[in-house]
C-alpha cells in the first residue's frame, strides 16, 4: 500500500506513538508467528527512539488458564493451550529485546483482549496528555491493529499508519487491511512511511 502522506498537515506536539503488540510469542517459532516482525522492527525502533517519551507499547496478555477465559475466549484457548499463562515461557509475553530497551520512559500498556481501548486505561492515559494525534505501529494489521485504529476512529483522534512499520502473519489479509484502512477510513486515516514520520514529528 503506497503513503498517501499526511494529508492533514504536519504532527504537533500533542502526538503520541502507540506500538501494538510486538512481543516475543509473536516472534518466528511460536505457534502466533508473524514472518514479517523483523522486516518491520527497525522502523519501529526509529520512531520508538526518536520520540521514547511519546511512546506506549501495548502487550497481548493470554488467559491464565482456558477455563477462566470469558466466552468465546475459552475455545480459542482450548485451541492455542500451550501459549496460555499457566504454560507459556513467560519471556514470550515481554517486547522484543530491541523495543524493550526504551521502557522506561516509553510505557508499556498490557491487554486482555484485541483492544487496547476496553479496560478505560488508554483513554484516561491519553486524556492526562491531551493527545490528539496517533502514530500506530506493530502487529497484527488484520487483527490487534485493526482493533486499536477502530477504537481511536471512534474517538476521533487524528490515526496515522506507518505502513512500512505494521505487519500482519498473512499476506492477503494484510492488503486487504490497507486497502479498508486506505478506501473505507480515507477522511480519518493516514497512510504514511517511517521516513514521512520523521520528516513531519521533530
């Protein structure tokens, strides 16, 4: 998906990058694998080091167990059994190393769920920096990105994608994502490139 740069001006001040889940469990290997985590992760590093006072990483934290998930979670983790708390390596939850060495001052968020917007806590976090503007990264484009760029829709905060630092585990679905991003959201998302981010976020 090409940037269609930042249509609505320049970044202020009041601008805040929000990295969604690029945790080792995601990394190749693990049963979640996302191939394309280290094509994007030095992007990610260059915005993330550029503005690491303005950065929250969100973190997708499993169930403890299968039968203490909510709903329709209980089956998706009868499905993935060995990625639960009670049995995953715990270092598997934590960011990847090279993103993990900004925290602090950048600050780590952690969710139940696709949204980091359900619990309240982002919201209020925002509010208290009277943030207006996001710059979303990380993974994945279809799923916990998806999530986290519907509710800042709904809110109404300016949501800019850094296309060349998002990425989903399966290509198809990764462009169909851009696409809706691209054609469905074109009056409230922006598609970007890191080197547009840096160019317009001193």
């Amino acid at each position: 998906m090409a940037s269609k740069g930042l249509i609505h001006g320049p970044l202020g001040e009041n601008c805040l990058h929000l990295c969604v889940d690029m945790q080792a469990v995601f990394l190749p290997g693990s049963p979640w694998s996302n191939p394309w985590m280290g094509r994007v992760l030095p992007a990610i590093e260059e915005i993330a080091g550029r503005h690491v006072n303005q950065t929250v990483f969100t973190r997708f934290i499993p169930a403890p167990r299968a039968e203490v998930a909510p709903g329709m979670w209980k089956r998706y983790y009868r499905k993935w059994e060995s990625l639960t708390l009670d049995r995953v390596d715990p270092h598997a939850i934590e960011l990847v190393p090279s993103l993990a060495r900004f925290v602090p001052p950048a600050t780590i968020l952690d969710k139940l769920v696709y949204s980091p917007w359900t619990e309240g806590r982002l919201d209020a976090m925002l509010k208290r920096g009277s943030t207006h503007t996001l710059v979303v990264t990380g993974g994945e484009t279809d799923v916990c990105v998806l999530a986290t760029v519907l509710g800042a829709i709904d809110r109404g905060f300016r949501t800019v994608i850094v296309a060349d630092a998002i990425c989903g585990s399966a290509d198809e679905t990764h462009d169909a994502a851009m696409t809706l991003y691209s054609s469905r959201f074109s009056e409230q998302v922006e598609i970007v490139t890191t080197e547009e981010i840096v160019a317009a976020w001193p």
